[in-house]
C-alpha cells in the first residue's frame, strides 16, 4: 500500500522527535526543530509516495531556507539532518 503524505510527514516527525530527544547540543535541537515546525506546516498536503514527498518537501525546505535567510552554514546542516532522517525513516 502506497503512503499518504501525512503519513510519511508523521514518519519523519516521529524520526526527528526521537533524534531532537537524544540531542546533546543546541545546534541539533535548532535543526530537529526547525524541520518539525515546516514538517508540521506539509503535513496536510495532498499526495502518495514516499519518494513523491521527499522530493517535493526538499524543494520546499530549499525555497524557505532562501527565503528566510537562513545562514549558510545552517542550510547546509539542516540540509544535512534533513537527508539523513528521510534515508532512515522508513
């Protein structure tokens, strides 16, 4: 059976909960907190496929690290979580 977007939003929630919850430095707990807060706001979109809502939530984590300014070396360790929770939430 194929998985919903807010399916696989609250996979991905629940992944980073448990990461935000070992976090041992308030750099991670940014980060974790940061894709919970634009997981939350996508989680009611609609569509199917694991694949499908990786790829669509990392355009989107890309337009709104560019749009809210987010420094660089922020971007590119949220970037970096982001790749990491959605290879290991499944």
């Amino acid at each position: 059976m194929t998985m919903t977007f807010a399916e696989r939003a609250d996979q991905l929630c629940d992944r980073l909960r448990d990461m935000e919850h070992q976090a041992e430095e308030g750099d991670q707990l940014f980060y974790c907190a940061y894709l919970l807060g634009l997981l939350g706001l996508h989680s009611s979109a609609e569509g199917e496929g694991q694949e499908a809502f990786d790829h669509v939530f990392s355009g989107t984590l890309q337009e709104t690290l560019e749009a809210e300014g987010v420094v660089d070396a922020d971007q590119v360790n949220i970037k970096a979580l982001w790749k990491a929770v959605s290879k290991t939430a499944s």
